[in-house]
C-alpha cells in the first residue's frame, strides 16, 4: 500500500517495491486512460474553436452585408468549448491527484508514457534507484543515484538492503 506519509528520503526494499508493482500498474492505467481521454477532449476544443472562428467570420461577413444573422436554439461552439475546457481541467486534476499520491510514498515518477518509475533504496553502503517500467510484473532494474534509466543494470546484480530512513 502506496504510505503517504513516506518522504523522498525513504528507502525502499525490493520485495516492499515489487508489493507496490499491482498499485503501481492501477495507477499507471488509470493515468494512460485519462490521457488519451484528455487527448480527445483537447481535439474537441481544437475543432470547435475552428467553428467558433468560421461562425465569427461568417458573423462578420454578414454584419458587412447588412443581413440579419438568423437566431438558432444552437448555444453555440462556446458553450460546447467551456464544457470540454472543463472536463479536461478535471482530467488533468484527476492524473494530477494521482501523480501526487504516488510521489508522496517517496516513489519518483521519471515518465508518463511510458510509465517509470524509480525507488530509493541501498546496496550496501550505495544509495540507488530501484527501477519498473509499466508493464513489468516486479522490479526488475537498478541504477545509480545519478545515472538515467539508460543505464539499468538487471536487478540480479544486486543486494538491496533492508528499507531504512
């Protein structure tokens, strides 16, 4: 279980991070969904701000004609564009939240897409990062504290310590 009260000076043994993999791939999913959610939202404001600007010009258009604009029940792409704004506003603070609750357990967050994450812990007297990628069924990396993943080593090169603060 994700502890929010850890702090980015907690360490992490193997096993507790190979516990959190399940949380880790729940939350992970659920951010992917609401990215590509958000990805269709953000293509709906695109095109009804192109709408709006075609209604604008053919507003403009007919102001210069002296026509009357006809009257619609349709409210328009505004309010369509403010509902859509909306919902991705939300969609950004719901993968937020949940980006937040992973980072408070002392749990880095190094991408999104794909989703990596790193854990502190100690081999001995070194300080490292244990490494999993989304998608991974345990922890299966490692690196130093200032290398990237690029340079992961397998995990079965290593004596991860107990966790410790």
């Amino acid at each position: 279980m994700l502890d929010q009260n850890s702090s980015p000076d907690t360490y992490f043994t193997l096993e507790e991070a190979n516990a959190l993999v399940p949380e880790f791939q729940e939350a992970f999913e659920k951010i992917l969904q609401l990215r590509m959610h958000g990805r269709y939202v953000q293509r709906r404001i695109e095109a009804l701000e192109a709408r709006e600007a075609e209604m604008h010009s053919a507003t403009e258009a007919m102001a210069q004609a002296e026509q009357p604009w006809p009257l619609s029940e349709d409210p328009g792409p505004e309010l369509d564009e403010l509902i859509d704004r909306a919902m991705l506003d939300g969609l950004m603070d719901t993968m937020q939240e949940i980006g937040n609750r992973i980072e408070s357990a002392g749990i880095r967050i190094m991408e999104v897409e794909p989703p990596l994450v790193d854990l502190r812990a100690r081999s001995g007297d070194e300080e490292i990062f244990l490494c999993w990628e989304f998608g991974e069924p345990e922890v299966r990396w490692w690196h130093g504290i200032h290398e990237g993943v690029q340079d992961r080593r397998p995990i079965d090169e290593l004596d991860v310590a107990t966790r410790s603060e």
